[in-house]
C-alpha cells in the first residue's frame, strides 16, 4: 500500500501544477495595484517560485508528520482543519449510499437472475439501463425542479433548514431527513444500476454450476440453494466491486454536494480547485487515496470471511 500511495501522491501532486492558473493569479488579477514584484513575493511565500520536485518534497516531509499545510484562502487556516470540519458529513452520506445500494442491488440481482426472462426481469433492465444512461447531475436537476419547486414535497439544498435549532426534537430529525432524501438517493442511483446488473450475471453464472444441481437434487430447498448455497459465491466479485467504489462515491460527492449546497468536502474539493488551493486539493486527494487503498484492503479480507477456500490457501 506505501509506494501504491507515493506513486498516487506523485502523480496528482504534478498534474494538479500542470493545470492552467495559479493561485497568486487568482488572487491578484482583480486588484490593479498588485505590480509583479508583489506578486513574486506572493509566489516565494507560497513556495511557488521553487522547482516541482522541490515542492513535491516539502510537502511530502509535512505529510510524513500528518501535516497538510495551510490553505492558500485568505483565511489561512490549517487544511486539517478545513477537511475534519467537512469530512464528517461527507462519510456520513457515502455510508447511507453504500448501504442503500448494498440493500437494494443485490436482492434486485438475485431476484432478476432467479426470475430470469420473467416480466419483473425484464422491468428492472429497463431501469437499470435508464439509470446508466442519465447523467447524475441531470436527474439531480430535474428531481429539484420537481420535488423541490413544484410539489414543494423536498428540501433542495443544505442538510438542515435555517430554524433547525429550534425545532422540536422529532420535528428536527424529519428536517435533517428530508434534507437527505434526495441527495443519498442521487449518489446511489448510478451504483444502484451498475451492482444490480453485476449480481444477476454472477448469479446466473452461479446457479447454472454442477454444485447447485446437486444441491437441488439432494432435496434442499429452493431458497436454500439461492440464498445459502449460490448466493455466497455470486458475493465474491461484488465484493471487490463493492471496495472499488469507495472511490467513485467520493468522486460523486463533488456533484450532488456542489449541486444541492451541502457543506461536505465534495464541495470544498471543487471551491479549492477553482481557486488553484494546492494544499487543500493534495489533502482532499490524499483523504481520497487513503480511503480508496482501505477500500481494497477490507475487500481482501471480506473475500476470505466469503469463501473458505482463500483461508485455507
């Protein structure tokens, strides 16, 4: 996992130099005052003036002793500090995302490939190609438009109305619930269709296999053999595909946080960008590496809790 992260931090650290502005640009192009000896003096204070590699090491020995540096904003706060005040809520809505996704798929696609060919079969691939085909940030538009506007049913930004605080305790939580309904549902959609679909192709795969007819030769029940027998050994790509979506989650996160004001680190990920905030930008990337490599770790281990057979190995 350590040079699979250098390389990560390597890389990302030298494309985001690569992309055109700089953040002392940015800072001073609006004021005329600003001549160009302020804003080398901007560049040397911001380390900017030295070469990429040279950078690349001084922030690599401030990450060493898990320290990100300090934002380029004019507030000057520290990037840890920036990243804990929004990380919470981000983790918090991929949670409810994963488990929404993990809860719906996997019964769609166990159902669609038992049922294979049946009307139920048939409906769910039509939504799951339809969920493939729309461009999240088009559905999130449009679910806006008609929960928020015209039946007024939903919430269409924040996670909390402004009179939060003084709300009843039960009235305060059907608040925060609402303000969720539509951006969990948002970043599910997407991996929603995809997982379905993957289930039912290893399912089918699965119950066509010489164990399964022996095992509804034996006698067993038919929803034995699904849900015991079939069912465990279809889990094992999901498994991996379940890890590798960590990252994809927190990449989801920069459009329905920035689409529905949500005060995550998807949102500050996209403001640090546009104002070429290079220490708040490798933070949010290394939160990201770091999650992504763990993703993959605990999908090595749930394999072998899934099947015997890499234990023993």
């Amino acid at each position: 996992m350590l040079p699979l992260f250098f390389g990560i931090t390597v890389i990302c650290f030298s494309v985001m130099h690569l992309a055109p502005g700089s953040p002392t640009d940015l800072q001073t192009e609006m004021n005329p005052r600003v001549t160009a000896e302020m804003k080398e003096r901007l560049r040397a204070m911001y380390d900017l003036d030295k070469p990429l590699h040279v950078q690349y090491g001084k922030w690599l020995g401030r990450l060493l002793v898990l320290d990100l540096g300090v934002s380029f904003s004019p507030d000057a706060r520290p990037v840890s500090a920036k990243i804990l005040e929004r990380l919470p809520i981000t983790v918090f809505l991929n949670v409810l995302s994963m488990a929404l996704i993990f809860l719906i798929a996997i019964p769609i696609g166990v159902l669609s490939a038992v049922r294979q060919g049946s009307t139920f079969d048939r409906v769910m691939s039509v939504v799951v190609f339809v969920g493939f085909a729309i461009p999240t940030f088009w559905l999130a538009l449009l679910l806006m438009i008609l929960f928020g506007l015209h039946l007024d049913w939903l919430p269409i930004s924040g996670i909390r109305s402004l009179n939060y605080e003084y709300l009843p305790p039960v009235e305060a939580f059907w608040d925060f619930l609402q303000h969720l309904i539509l951006p969990v549902s948002i970043a599910a959609f997407g991996g929603l269709a995809g997982l379905s679909r993957y289930m039912r192709s290893n399912m089918l795969e699965v119950i066509r296999q010489d164990y399964i007819t022996t095992a509804r030769a034996k006698g067993l029940p038919e929803r034995t053999v699904i849900y015991r027998h079939a069912l465990r050994n279809a889990m094992l790509p999901v498994i991996t595909l379940l890890g590798l979506s960590v990252p994809g989650l927190i990449g989801g996160s920069v459009i329905f946080e920035t689409i529905f004001s949500i005060p995550g680190m998807g949102q500050l990920f996209y403001m640090a960008v546009m104002a070429r905030d290079y220490p708040v930008v490798m933070g949010i990337l290394v939160i990201g590496a770091v999650l992504t490599l763990v993703g993959n770790l605990l999908a090595d281990v749930s394999y072998a809790l899934a099947d015997p057979r890499i234990r023993i190995s």
